[in-house]
C-alpha cells in the first residue's frame, strides 16, 4: 500500500495539485456520492431487486480510492497499517457473534 500511497503523492506533487485537506475530503465525500449513484443507477433507483453491474462503477471506485490516499497522506496515515487494524478488530467482532459497527 505504501508503493500506491507514494504513486498518488508523487502525482499530485508533480501536478501541481497539492492542497489543504479540508479539500481533499470534500473530493472524497463527491466520489463516494459518484458511487452512490452508480449503484442507484445499477438497482434503476430502487426499481429492480438485483443489481446490474455497470462498467462506469469500476472508474467512480478509483476515483474515491484516490481522494481517500490523498487524505490519508494529508495526515501522514499508513492505510495499510490502519487497514490491518480494522481487519484485526471486525475478526473480535465475528468471534464474539457480532460484525456490526458499534464501538468503533
């Protein structure tokens, strides 16, 4: 992760798109409703039960991965690190019977 942390660090510096986080969040938060509504888009809006898959989901995903290794570098976060953490914390979740969100 640290390889893709530094690709996306190295892009925006080399492109002149350094900025304050508070901006990089805002993108995140656009990308993730670009996935919000690739997914309505995929159930027509509620209509139908099963999801059809659309090709444009896989670019709204890359965009929000992205504005999420932005941020993360904005504050210096090891996503891998942190990732690892998360996995750790959900399998005491699951040995306990319980996946849910509480307690984070």
């Amino acid at each position: 992760m640290k390889i893709v942390q530094d690709k996306v660090k190295n892009f925006i510096k080399n492109n002149n798109l350094e900025t304050n986080a508070e901006n990089h969040f805002i993108d995140l938060v656009s990308e993730i409703g670009e996935v919000g509504k690739e997914l309505l888009k995929m159930s027509n809006y509620g209509r139908n039960k099963s999801i059809e898959f659309r090709e444009e989901i896989k670019g709204e995903l890359g965009d929000a991965f992205y504005s999420l290794i932005s941020v993360a570098n904005k504050f210096n976060v090891d996503l891998e690190l942190e990732l690892n953490k998360v996995l750790k914390k959900y399998e005491k979740r699951l040995q306990k019977g319980s996946a849910g969100s509480e307690n984070d």
